[in-house]
C-alpha cells in the first residue's frame, strides 16, 4: 500500500489512517490471512457458488437412483469434515420455536 510504518505517529501516517488502512485490507493478504485463517480464503461469492453446486447435486441425487449414497458437500475452509449442514440442530423443538418467536416481528 506504499506506507512505511517508521512515518507512523507523524503527518504522513497517523493512527487513525493505520486503523483505516488495516480495517479494509484486501482478503488475500498475508495480515488478513494470519488472523482469520482459513476462513479468509473464500469470498462470500465462493461460499454462494458452493452452496450453489451442493444444492444442484442434491438435486440430482434425489431425482437419481435408488441407494445412490448422499453426495457430500463440496469441502470449505474452516469447516472440518464436511459435517455442517443447513437445517441441522442440536436444539429441541420448544428451544427452536422460543428462538424462533423471539425473532419474530413485534406489533
């Protein structure tokens, strides 16, 4: 980004434009990289895209054969073994609707 940290505290860099700069550091940088992990490696987009592709072969594994096995999802970062699923809880059923209700609109 052309900034040298040797200016910090000075007119050329102050703290304020280091935190600015920090907060909006690109994704694949080494700084973002190095504090969210794996989980940086993916954009939104790519998350969108997979969830896409897993639900199309979801699709066509319904639709398929009969004792086909359940397609597994296509791996992401930050979730090990492919066990995240939509849908799943480990909740019961008053804990989920009193979740629920308390997100409901008031009025």
């Amino acid at each position: 980004m052309g900034v040298d940290l040797g200016d910090l505290g000075s007119e050329r860099l102050s703290f304020r434009r280091l935190r600015v700069l920090l907060s909006h550091l690109p994704q694949e940088s080494r700084t973002v990289r190095a504090i969210a992990g794996d989980k940086a490696m993916w954009s939104l987009t790519d998350h969108l895209l997979a969830a896409g592709v897993d639900a199309l072969r979801i699709a066509n594994w319904q639709r398929g054969k009969k004792g086909a096995k359940r397609p597994k999802p296509i791996p992401r970062p930050g979730v090990k073994d492919g066990k995240r699923r939509i849908g799943k809880t480990d909740a019961n059923p008053r804990q989920v609707a009193r979740f629920l209700a308390s997100r409901a609109p008031k009025g």
